[in-house]
C-alpha cells in the first residue's frame, strides 16, 4: 500500500464521518443511506441500556426519535484516530470522541453530551462506508451532570 493510497484512504474515512456529523446537525435522515452500508448496524449504550439498530433507514428513526424534541443540535466530532486495513484492505477501524450540543428554547443553556464511537468501515468500489457504529455516552451537563463509565475495551479498540 502506497503512502498516496494511505493517505486518501484516511481522508475518505474522515470526510464520511464529517458526512454523519453534517446529517444529524441538518437532520437530513434520507443522507444516511449513502453512509452506512445497506447491512450497517448501530449498537446504542446510554450508560444504562444498549440495542442494535440495523440498516441506515432503523439508523436515522432511532436518531430522529432522540433528538425530535429539540430546537437545534450540533454535532460535532472532536478527536479520531483512525486504523487502515485491520482486517485486510478495504477495512479500517476508529474511535471517534464526540460532542452534542442540544439546545431547547424552555431551557437556559443548552445540554451537551459527549461520547465515543467505535467504529468498523468498509471500503466498496472505492468508497469507503459505516458497517458498524457503536455509540457509548460519556457524559452530559444537563438537566444534571452525569458521568457514564468507559466501555469495556476501549483501550484496546485500535491496535
């Protein structure tokens, strides 16, 4: 593998997950299915319940359920680091750190929530695709701050 192939393999990877990230904050759910492979799955963890939704059309009702409430959202991905060919080329592998802020107009400040994805990517006909999410919370400022534990192999996610 090329330093040239490398490296645009990691741009295609961070450009799809500032793809995600622009969808949810326009919450443009019909975008999802140029994201996430048609078999993609998302495993959800609160801190309190985890669940799997599958396909990108699940994906984006979960989302749109979460958030419907809300006036604005802006979701932003704050660290990535990235592992090419894990499992042969055309995968790679992340733990992307993220940040929400939600914000309501009943309430004075807006709530954020931070949290970490690990992902699995899928590289199909030169173009690269979620085939796994898992989303696990970190933490979130209100109504109350709360703090989840870091899930059980986090450190060991990359190689």
């Amino acid at each position: 593998m090329t330093n040239t192939s490398r490296s645009d393999d990691h741009l295609g990877i961070t450009q799809l997950q500032s793809a995600y990230a622009d969808c949810v904050t326009r919450r443009a759910w019909h975008e999802l299915d140029q994201l996430f492979h048609p078999d993609a799955t998302l495993v959800v963890s609160d801190g309190r319940a985890t669940r799997t939704i599958e396909g990108p059309t699940a994906i984006g009702e979960l989302i749109d359920g979460a958030v419907e409430s809300l006036d604005l959202i802006f979701f932003v991905n704050l660290n990535t680091r990235i592992e090419l060919y894990p499992d042969g080329e055309g995968t790679a592998r992340a733990r992307t750190y993220v940040r929400e802020l939600h914000f309501e107009q009943r309430l004075v400040v807006a709530k954020e929530i931070y949290g970490v994805y690990l992902d699995r990517y899928v590289q199909l006909e030169d173009r690269w695709w979620f085939a796994t999410r898992e989303w696990h919370a970190l933490a979130r400022t209100a109504p109350d701050l709360a703090l989840h534990a870091t899930p059980d192999g986090l450190d060991d996610w990359l190689a």
